[in-house]
C-alpha cells in the first residue's frame, strides 16, 4: 500500500520489471560517459575536443531519429527496445575490447559515439513511449517521475564508481562492465507482457508519417515551447556534466577520483530532484517550468566560480536537482498532451533536440573555453539562457497556466 501510494506506477508489474532493469543498466551507462570523457581528454588535451566528439557523431543521426519515431510508433515497442539494447552492449563490448588491446584511438572513439547515438536516437525516446503500455494512464506522472530517476540513482553510483574503476582496473574494463549491464534490460524485456502491436495503424507514407510529429507541436505550440524550454535550458547547463573533465583537472585539480565525486554531487541531486518533482508535477506544472529554467543558469554560474571542491559539490547538488526537475516537468507536460497514436515521434523530436542541445552546448561552450576560459564560458551560456527562458516566458504566457 504504502509503495502504491509513494510511486503508484510501481504498481505495474511490467513497470517494476522494467525501471529495476534500466537502473543496473544505466549503472553501465554512467561508467560509459565517464571512461569516455576520461579518455577523450587524456588523447586531445583539449576541451574543444571532449565537446566535439560527441556533436560531430550526433550530425548524421538526426535522420536516424526521425526513421526511429515512425518505427516506435509503428512496431511493438518492447520487441524494438529488444534490439536497440542489444546493439548497445555490442557496441559497448567493442570499446572496451579496442581499450583493452590498446588500439583506441580518436577515429574510433567518434566512430563508436555515432553508433552508440543512433542507437539511443530510437532508445530513448521508444522507453519514454514505452511507459504508457505498462502502466494505467492515471500512474503515467508517476512512471515520468520514476524513469528520471534511472538515470539520476545510476550516476550517483556510476560516476562515483567509474572514477574508482578507471584508476584501479583502466578505461577498457571498465567499458566491458557496462556491456555486462545490458544483459538486465534484456531479461526483463523478455519476461515484459504487453500486447504486442503498433499504436499507429494508417499505413501513410513513411515520408508523410515522419512530418506527423512537427504538425502536431506546430499546432500546440506551448508544447514546442515547453520542449525548447528543455532543449535551451538544459542544454546550455549540460556543459557543467559533459566538460567536468577539464573542470576537474584544469579548475579544481583534481584527478579521475575527484571527477567522479564531482559527478556524483550532480547526480546526488538529481536523485533529491525526484522528490521535489514528485512533489511540483502534480499541479502548476508550467509555472514550476518557468520558475525552474530562471533558477538553473545561476547556478551554472556559481559553479562556474566555486572556489573549492566542497562548495562546487554542494552547487552541483543544486544544478542536479534543478536540472532533474525541469527536465521531468517538460517530459511530463509532453507526455500528457500529446496523442498516443503520434507519441513516438513527438517523443523522438523531444529526444532528438535534447541531445542534440546537449552536444551543441557542449561544443559551443567547449569552443569558448579555449579562448575564454571554462569559468566565463559556462557563464555567458548561462547568460543566454536566462533571456531565452524570459523571452518563452513573455511569447508563451499559456506555459505557465499548463497542468
């Protein structure tokens, strides 16, 4: 009762199945990141490098995404999810193969980078669609609140453990326990019950079927607004995560351990994130929207300025549960407002912009770095996004009256 009452998604035995399942696996995930963006900076020794890679592999999957959100909303979405975790631990056990025999080199990495999103380009946004064939419609806030967690309780595990792991095992061992970690998703995919069909059953034209998603946010355009809201935001704060390891080495001098604990304040705070979010996504969602996107930038910015490991860690805290509840807000508020029949690929131009700000923050911010230095680079993106979050506010006033 009391579990049914705190989490009423975890109601749903496929639901429980499936979130324990993403937890271990994403465990992996965040020992990815970390070994990548690790290993990344120690080649290049250079910022610009650990934001590029991942835009330069993000180009060519634009298309992909666009493909995979007519799939997700065509094909069974469980027996899809099958595939696109296999491909993950396949293309995980080739990076650390690569680092173990000492044959990784930069190509590479870039090269295993576009596989990996091309992959999440249909994974991602085929789990967040995924939620509404496990549970009851009533538990969907829930199970959105729940699933960001995954991420969130994985880093805080992951990260800490990846900088441990680099430094005691290497790079490459610790890639091939992140392909181990998709063997869970995998079983628990397998033992999932659902009716296995398609939502979307008009068999138009696979070019028209694609341009579905756009008409349906051009016609709500609050929704486009709260899913650029997430993309600008969120983007422009990602850089705080994804240059961390020039933060670490170059700000706070601090090695892979000292990355690790750096990360984890982040996801600590994103796991504190999830109660506030239980909390605000029941009612003034929007208004909590906003109010979130204005609070978000300054703390990127006292980051930015931190003056020693333990203020930094405890801003982070801060970055990680704004950052958690204004993503979980704007998934929400997509997820209730948009028609089964096209979820998928609303869900896919969702996922498609948010990583895809991610890296362009990570490039941009990255390319100002090398010649502003990472503490002013992260404050004018932080600058930016403060005036795209007012000027939402002022030509979208209806955002904030969402429910």
């Amino acid at each position: 009762m009391t579990r049914a009452i705190l989490a009423p998604a975890l109601r749903s035995r496929n639901f429980r199945l499936f979130w324990l399942a993403q937890i271990v696996s994403t465990i992996g995930t965040s020992l990815q990141v970390i070994a990548e963006g690790y290993l990344i900076y120690d080649i290049t020794d250079s910022t610009f490098w650990l934001g590029a890679v991942g835009f330069i592999a993000l180009l060519p999957v634009v298309p992909i995404s666009l493909a995979g959100g007519v799939l997700i909303d065509r094909l069974p979405r469980r027996k899809l999810l099958l595939v696109t975790q296999t491909g993950l631990m396949l293309q995980a056990a080739a990076f650390g193969f690569l680092a173990l025999t000492d044959r990784i080199e930069l190509w590479n990495v870039i090269l295993l980078y576009f596989v990996f999103g091309a992959l999440l380009a249909i994974d991602n946004p085929a789990r967040r669609a995924f939620l509404v064939d496990i549970v009851e419609r009533e538990d969907l806030a829930s199970a959105v609140a729940l699933n960001a967690t995954i991420f969130n309780i994985s880093s805080v595990i992951g990260f800490a453990l990846g900088g441990i792991l680099i430094s005691t095992i290497g790079v490459g061992s610790t890639m091939i326990l992140n392909s181990i970690s998709y063997l869970f998703p995998i079983a628990a995919l397998s033992l999932i019950r659902v009716s296995d069909v398609g939502q979307d059953q008009e068999r138009k034209s696979f070019g028209v079927a694609m341009t579905e998603g756009f008409v349906t946010l051009w016609q709500q355009p609050t929704i486009l607004g709260v899913i650029a809201i997430a993309a600008v935001v969120g983007g422009l704060a990602y850089p705080v995560i994804g240059l961390m390891p020039a933060y670490a080495k170059d700000i706070m001098g601090v090695d892979s351990v000292g990355l690790g604990i750096l990360l984890s304040a982040v996801a600590f705070g994103s796991v504190l994130g999830t109660f506030g979010a239980a909390r605000l996504g029941t009612n003034r969602r929007g208004h909590n929207l906003i109010i979130a996107s204005f609070i978000l930038p300054l703390l990127v910015i006292g980051v930015a300025y931190a003056p020693n490991m333990i203020v930094a860690c405890l801003v982070l805290i801060g970055v990680g549960f704004v950052l958690l509840i204004l993503q979980s807000l704007a998934i929400t508020l997509v997820q209730l407002n948009t028609p089964d029949r096209v979820r998928g690929r609303v869900m896919t131009i969702y996922s498609m912009l948010h990583a895809g700000s991610d890296m362009g923050g990570n490039l941009v911010i990255g390319a100002l770095a090398v010649q502003l230095g990472l503490s002013l680079a992260l404050t004018v993106g932080s600058v930016v996004a403060l005036l795209f979050a007012s000027a939402t506010n002022l030509v979208l006033p209806d955002i904030r009256r969402m429910q």
